[in-house]
C-alpha cells in the first residue's frame, strides 16, 4: 500500500515518464517531417536535373505520378503538381539546403532535452513550396 511519502514520489515518478514519453513522440514526429522535406528536395533536385538534361515537359511528370502511384498505391504526394512543387521547392531552396548538408551531426542528435526549436521540422510541405491547403 502506498503511504504519503510514496505517493508524491510516484507522482513525481509518473510525470518523469509522461514527460519522457512526450519527449520521444515530439522527436519521432520532428525526425519523420525533416526526413519527408529531405527526401522531397532530393526528388525535387532529381527532377530538375533530368529535365535540364533531357528537356522533357509536364507529359513526364503525368508519366512518372501514375507509375508512382501505381507503384505505391496506398501513399499519396506523388500527383503532376506535387512533384511540380518538388522541382520547385529544391530551386528556391538549392543554396540554403546544400549548406545545411554540410552539418555532420543529424539535426534530431542537437536536440536539447526539451528544446523544440528546429524551423525546418515546423514546416509543412505546403509553406515550403509556398502553397496553401
């Protein structure tokens, strides 16, 4: 049976663990949005590169969406405009991007222990391209 003294002791206890808990969820969800926005610059950087290349026009992107989506039917991100926004969001961001790769240690390992101030994981794919929903 618990007595006083281990009652605040487990209360303390308890909000240790929710805070922890927290903790690990905010991080989780901050490292699953930086790796979305990393893998969306990279196509985006993919496309542009092709296109510059090739010199294709929007049927390529009609192409590349439906095998995409014929690929990975359950995902959704892969329409003509989305990988238009892609090609977009890696030319406006090109420079800015290019020096953050230069960092060694992964964003999500500077986290302080309770610090959640890393822009580039507040951002939603739609404010990166400009785009509202």
């Amino acid at each position: 049976m618990l007595n006083k003294h281990n009652i605040s002791n487990y209360t303390t206890l308890l909000r240790q663990v929710k805070r922890r808990v927290a903790l690990a969820q905010q991080r989780a969800i901050f490292a699953a949005n930086e790796e979305l926005l990393r893998m969306y610059w990279d196509l985006g950087q993919m496309l542009h590169a092709a296109q510059q290349a090739e010199g294709w026009g929007k049927g390529t992107l009609v192409r590349l969406s439906q095998d995409m989506k014929n690929e990975y039917p359950r995902e959704k991100g892969f329409s003509v405009r989305n990988f238009q926004y892609m090609m977009q969001f890696f030319e406006e961001y090109n420079q800015e991007l290019t020096m953050v790769k230069a960092i060694t240690k992964p964003a999500v390992a500077q986290l302080q222990e309770y610090n959640f101030t890393l822009p580039i994981r507040h951002v939603h794919w739609t404010h990166a391209t400009g785009q509202r929903r």
